[in-house]
C-alpha cells in the first residue's frame, strides 16, 4: 500500500484511470461501509461520486447532474477537466463547490461529509457541501439558566453555534478563522473575534498556543483549554466557558476571543478574568440597582462556601472565647457525646453531601433531584439523632452547600469546593491564624495567575477605577455614560 505522505506531495498527480483512483480510495479508508461509491456517465466521460452514508446526500448532486445532462454530450472526450469547469459553473450553482487536488484534501473532504466528484482523466476532483448530519435542536442552555434573557443555548454543530452569534452582532468586522486539531479526529476549531476591538497581542498569543497545542484527539472543549491555560496546576479556572451565544456576543464586544469547537455545546472565552465568573448575563437584562444587590450577594455566598467550615472549626476547637456565652452552652450541649473532633466532624459531612451531589447529577432526571434531597435529609437527620454529628454542624455545611451553589459558573464552584477541605485542615491545626495567612497566600496566587499574558485580578490589581463601574456592582447605563464616557 502506497504511503500517504508521498500520494500527497505537489507534484503527485491523481491517476487518470477511474478504476486505480477508486482502488486507491477503498484502501486508504479500508473498504469502511459506510463509504458509497457511485460511478455515472458524464456524455463521453465517466465518473465517480464519492460520500460517507448518513454524513452526506449526493442526491442533490446527482439530480443536478442529470437536470443538464445534455450539457455533456457535446464536450470533447479529451477534455475531462471542461466537463469538471460546467459542473462547477454551470451545474452545481447552489451551495459550495470547491476543489481538492490532493489524497489528503479529498480525505478530508469526505470526511466533513461533502461529496467528491472524480472525472475520469481529470487532475482535480470538485467537493460539494452536502452535509447532512442531524443536529440537536437550538434549546435552553442548561447549565447557565436565567429568568429573564435568551433562551437560546449552543448546540454540537460549530457552525450553527457561530451563526447564533452572526445573529447577535451583524457587524462585518467580526472575524472567523478555522483551523484543524486532533492528529486522530481532526476536529474543526474555529476562533472568533472582533477586528479592531480585540488586542492583537492577546490574538497573537492565542494562535501561537494553538499552532503549539500537539493533540492526538480533541473531542470536547477541555481538551484546548488544557493546552493553552496559563499554569498548569491552580484550583482557580483561567479559561472560561459558556453555551449562552449572548454571553459570547457580549464577551466579543468587550475585545474577549471566543473557540468554537466541532461537536460540544462550551465555547471558551479567553482572557478570563476572575470577576468574569462572579457575573451573570441576568445582571445586564435587570434593573442595575436589583444587579448590583444580586451580585453582592455572590461575593458574600463566595465567601461563606469558601470559609464557614473552617470558620466554626478554628472557633470550637481554638477560640472559644470569641462565642457568646449563651450560644457556647448550646454548642457545648449539642456535642455533649459526640465522638469526633469539629475537624473530622465537618469532614464527613462535606464527604457525605458531596457524594450525595454526584449521585443526583448521575442519576436520570426524574429521580437524581429527589435523591438528593431526600438523601440529604434523612442522612442528616439521622446523623444527629445517632449522635455522630451536632445539629450545628448540619447547619455550618447546608449554608455552605447552598451558598456554593448560588455561584453562576459551574468550575469556580468546583475551586471553591476543593478549597474548602484544604483551609478545614488548616484551620484545624491552627486556628484562625492559619486561615489568616492561607487567605494571604490564596490572594497572592490569584495576584501570580494570568489568562493568556493577561493579570487575573485585573480591576482588584492591577486596580483601575473604571473597571469598578460593573465588578461588586453594576451601575446604570446612563451613569456609565456619564462618568465614565461611553456605553
């Protein structure tokens, strides 16, 4: 069997004979099935259509084929690529036709579920976009609901997904450029920003670490943000994610970069800042007095998933002092009989609930949510009334669990969920004084971190004050404009 790289070289021209290319083509995709072969008569030439069952219809072709059928019959015989140029200008005039000149361009071709159309004698084949592949409908993005706003969410079509946000920002100088990744799956990756907002350094950057990304297969989004995060190990994600077009059109319009990838609902935005994922695009749909309450209340639910566990351990075990005396007779008489420390105490109740929330996200819909609650109430319950844990301590991890919840991106929650087992420890070692210098440690690795040569903490710190107009608060627009000079 012929090599690939060396039927791909410039120079390597396709066989003249019908029969040897489509030997060729059996072996290179191995004789699959699902590849269909139809050879048809063009006048004095004759041909072959090739296409991938369920990815592409040939009909379209054929039947256009054979609508001019009478265009071929008075061509020269020894004119093939003629025949090819009608097919091209004449016949096929909707949709894209292209040309594929090499083995691997024809490959790739068909495998993006266009149809090859080899005329015996030619140099060049014609592809023709007849993909067909049944997509899932646009529906509501699940994993960033809101009330009031789009209800539409990306889709596994790439293609669907950057016409989606065409729709949104019908501007000419919004810029796609599409590349392959994947050495196996060759999956299409497509980077879209606005030309003349974007910062090209960032752009720059971008598209080194992509050329740089040596992938042998891409079959979700994570698989590039892996390769072109900053650092490698941090709790704290630097690549943002979406399947809500809106949140993309806006992320583009502030000079953000958005990757589309072939087959997966979640675009990435980058850079990603920190305050990015403490907003929500409700925030930009409601009243900015109401937007500003809202996310307030985030920074502070951060700060109570983050903290309260290790907050109660380092004050029962170490800092008694600090609790009134009327609730340390209660504390005190709730763990009257309890067998474990505060530490050991809030840890396997974290574990518990953790292991009760990855169970109701496995199991189907209609039962994973009643699991978990009924799960968590009955454990809980039942946890106290055995005397293994206190009524407080159930409390501490509800409020925390809840508070971690109220976060609007899915993987900060997941930062903070980690977090949270590792200041338990310490705080049960050292009180709160271990907490006080891992919290100075925490900032000062948020402060080290950047999202594609871009400071993570920009507009804490660096701190601007024009950034300050939408970060712990939204102000109105007209505020906006008045103080700050734009929209």
């Amino acid at each position: 069997m012929p090599e690939p790289k060396q039927a791909d070289k410039p120079l390597k021209k396709l066989p003249d004979s019908l029969a040897l290319f489509v030997e060729d083509m059996k072996i290179r995709f191995g004789e699959s099935t699902d590849i269909i072969y139809r050879l048809i008569t063009l006048g004095p030439f004759t041909a072959a259509i090739i296409f991938i069952e369920g990815l592409g219809d040939p009909q379209l072709v054929i039947q256009a084929i054979h609508r001019d059928l009478f265009l071929f019959e008075q061509l020269d015989p020894h004119q093939p690529e003629e025949s090819l140029n009608i097919l091209k200008e004449r016949t096929l005039t909707s949709g894209k036709v292209g040309e594929a000149r090499t083995y691997s361009e024809i490959e790739a071709e068909i495998l993006s579920g266009n149809t090859i159309i080899y005329i015996e004698g030619a140099a060049i084949t014609l592809s023709v976009g007849t993909e067909t592949l049944k997509q899932r409908g646009v529906e509501e993005a699940s994993s960033q609901s809101v009330v009031r706003g789009p209800r539409e969410g990306f889709t596994e079509s790439l293609r669907e997904n950057t016409a989606l946000v065409r729709r949104r920002i019908q501007n000419p100088k919004l810029r796609i450029e599409q590349r392959k990744l994947g050495e196996q799956t060759q999956t299409a990756v497509a980077v879209m920003y606005m030309e003349g907002i974007v910062d090209m350094q960032v752009l720059e950057e971008l598209r080194r670490r992509l050329d740089a990304a040596k992938l042998d297969s891409v079959l979700e989004s994570n698989y590039i943000e892996e390769m072109i995060q900053d650092k490698r190990y941090s709790p704290f994600p630097t690549v943002y994610n979406t399947e809500r077009p809106d949140v993309i059109a806006s992320a583009l319009l502030e000079g953000r970069i958005a990757i589309f990838v072939e087959g997966t609902p979640f675009v990435l935005v980058v850079p990603a800042l920190l305050v990015q994922f403490f907003q929500s695009s409700e925030d930009y749909y409601q009243r900015s007095d109401f937007a500003s309450l809202v996310r307030l209340l985030r920074y502070f639910c951060f700060g109570l998933a983050l903290l309260t566990p290790s907050f109660y351990i380092a004050i029962t075990t170490f800092h008694q002092e600090m609790i009134p005396t009327t609730l340390l007779i209660s504390l005190i008489g709730q763990r009257e009989g309890i067998p474990f420390p505060a530490f050991l105490e809030a840890f396997i109740m974290e574990i518990t609930f953790e292991i009760l929330r990855e169970a109701g996200v496995r199991l189907p819909k209609s039962i994973g949510q009643s699991v978990s609650i009924v799960g968590t109430l009955v454990i809980g319950q039942a946890a106290v009334d055995a005397g293994l844990v206190s009524a407080a301590m159930v409390i501490v991890v509800s409020i925390t669990a809840i508070a971690n919840f109220s976060l609007p991106a899915f993987n900060v929650g997941i930062s903070v969920r980690m977090l949270r087992f590792v200041l338990m420890a310490i705080a049960a070692s050292f009180g709160l004084y271990g907490i006080m210098i891992a919290m100075i440690i925490l900032a000062l690795h948020l402060c080290s971190l950047e999202s594609i040569g871009i400071p993570y903490m920009t507009s804490f710190a660096p701190l601007r004050w024009q950034s300050q107009k939408d970060t712990f608060v939204r102000l109105s627009r007209r505020t906006m404009k008045k103080y700050f000079g734009r929209n």
